[in-house]
C-alpha cells in the first residue's frame, strides 16, 4: 500500500558526480586527489625500499648515481691502441669505444653526449683524462685497458666492474730478433733492453723474472713501439698485454711479431667507476644484459669488427678470449612494484633486459 511519501534521492559521490558530467572545477579536484595519492604511493613505496635494504630500481640507481639530468657522460680511455681504442683525426675508435658506448646507452646517454678524454695509464686509478686543451680533467668512468688486481682494488680511488675482456702477457719484438725462433720465457730477454708501461701489471712480471736493470717504462705503449721500430732501435723487446699490441703488429707486420710466452696469468680489463657504487651496479648491469641477453650482439659485434681481423698478424698468440666473461648477476629492479626474488638459487634470471 503506497503510503504516497517518496524515497529519498540517490546522492552519487563527487566522484561519480564527475564523471557524471561534474564541473570542470570538479574535474581538476578528482585529478589532483588521484595525483596525491599516487604520489604518495610512489614515496612511501620508496621509503620502504630505503628503510628495509629492498632491493633498488634502476631509475633509482641512476639518481644516485647522479645521472639522472647530467648532460654528458666523460668517459676516459686509451688513445693509442689500434683495435682497442685508438684516437686518429680527433675520432675514437676500437673494442673499448664500442663497449663504452654499450654501457652509455644502458645509462641513457646517447653517442653524441659521450665524452671521451684520453686518459694515461697513471691516471686510470685518479680518473683523469686529458680535453682537448690538454688540460687533465675528471672522468665518470674509466675503460682504458685496465687490468684488475688485488692490488689496484685495494686503491681507495679504484672501483671495478666485472671483466668486459680476457687477454694475456706477452712480448713484442722485431722479426729479425731471433729469426725462427719464438721466445718463451722472459728469462730469454736478459741482457737486451726492454720497454714497458710504467703503471701496467707486466712491470712487476718483467722485474721478477731478472729484466730490473734493463726495464724502461713509459707513459705510453706507442712510446715503445716507436723505440722497437725506428732506426735508433732503443728497444729490442715490449712486454705488455696481447690486446694492447695487437693492433700494433697488425700494422707493422713486416717489421713486429708477437711471442707466445708460456704464461698462466689472465688480463681482465674492468671499467673503474671510483667511489660511485650506483653507477658500478648499472655499468655491471649493462656488461650482464650484455653477455647473457641472446638478442644483444653487441659485445660481439665489437670484438668481430676490431679484436678478430688482428688473430692473422699476432699467430700464435691469442690477441683475447673471444667469449665476453662471465658475470653475477647485478642486484637491480625495473619497477618500484616489481617483485624481486632474494633466492639465490632461484632457477630464473631476475634482471630485466629488454
């Protein structure tokens, strides 16, 4: 029986009201809560991650890194090492050119906001290169062929990635030094005068194998090769890494060979960040997408373009080891929301590389 009162009217929420057909003014209230409240999301999803060691995203890596707005990215490397990274016409190129600018895009930086300066083996450790004025200047990173040691990690200024290339010890001579004969020992060397880096890791190999008294070192290998081939003829012998003088045989092969000296110890270049450990995670997560990513043939590409056309000149020793080293697997999430598995043995690979 209709007692003839009426229901109260349905009152839709301001938000229904909006979408409903709300004022403009409506519009710019709903946007602005949805706005807050996805901020402070974010924020709180943040803090967390801070306050509990949760494991960070890679945006977050790159802000504390002090990427994140920086206009380029200065790289130090090596300007005098034909396949690895050599400087010609005021142009870069090689092995390490092409990985910087591997590691660069993963960082966010295209190739023409790269910056190289060409860095002397002393200044790896400082990170120090020289501009174009020749004035010595503060590098974000150094990829120069430096080997890692334990005691170049022990340096308060040094910080390495993980190996981006294997290489070997060896020697250097003329051809006509010994015709027919291979030299296989450095202990073979005494006597003859011998010219190597300064601050490269075959000094102490060379010392300890009775070169002390007849061991020159420079500041750059080309200083070496100049002394091996010109007429004075300063040196009878370089010792230094395979890779290094590769390129340098390659070009004088008529005038240089390479000896396979019978050796155990590795090379493993590794880039040096310093004292940034967010930038040593993402420089490690760049080498990881790299090496285990089967879509990325970069690393590859390099090594086929600069490091391969030098095996012919350099027989029989091996210019690199022709796999990219492996790797751990770098601890970096995409997304803040992203969930991340701190299992170890977890039979899946975490790190997104797409």
């Amino acid at each position: 029986m209709n007692s003839g009162k009426q229901p109260p009217p349905l009152r839709a929420s301001p938000a229904l009201g909006v979408l409903a057909g709300g004022s403009w003014m409506q519009y710019v209230r709903l946007a602005a809560m949805v706005a807050v409240v996805l901020l402070a999301v974010v924020t709180g999803m943040t803090v967390f991650n801070a306050t509990f060691g949760q494991t960070p995203t890679e945006d977050q890596l790159k802000e504390t890194a002090g990427l994140i707005g920086k206009q380029e990215l200065r790289i130090g490397v090596g300007d005098d090492r034909p396949g690895l990274s050599y400087k010609e016409s005021g142009t870069y190129s090689g092995f390490e050119i092409d990985i910087a600018y591997m590691i660069a895009a993963r960082l966010g930086f295209d190739p023409s906001r790269v910056v190289f300066l060409s860095v002397p083996t002393e200044e790896r450790r400082r990170m120090q290169g020289y501009d174009g004025n020749d004035d010595l200047k503060p590098v974000d990173m150094v990829i120069a062929s430096y080997s890692i040691t334990e005691e170049r990690e022990a340096l308060e200024e040094v910080s390495f990635s993980a190996p981006y290339l294997e290489t070997q010890l060896s020697v250097v001579t003329r051809t006509d030094f010994r015709p027919g004969r291979q030299v296989q020992s450095l202990g073979e060397l005494e006597g003859t005068t011998v010219c190597t880096l300064e601050a490269g890791t075959a000094v102490p190999w060379a010392e300890d194998s009775g070169l002390r008294d007849n061991l020159v070192k420079v500041r750059k290998i080309s200083t070496c090769i100049d002394g091996l081939i010109g007429q004075e003829r300063l040196y009878d012998a370089v010792v230094s890494d395979a890779a290094l003088m590769a390129g340098w045989v390659d070009e004088h092969k008529d005038i240089l060979r390479q000896h396979n000296i019978a050796t155990d110890e590795v090379q493993r270049y590794g880039v040096n960040v310093g004292q940034n450990a967010a930038l040593l995670t993402l420089v490690n997560l760049a080498l990881y997408c790299s090496r285990y990513d089967p879509e990325d043939r970069r690393w590859e590409e390099a090594f086929r373009r600069h490091l391969d056309p030098l095996k012919p000149a350099n027989d029989p020793q091996q210019v690199a080891k022709p796999v990219q080293p492996e790797l751990l697997e770098p601890e970096v999430r995409r997304y803040l929301w992203e969930y991340w598995v701190d299992d170890a043995s977890a039979d899946r690979r975490r790190v997104r590389c797409d």
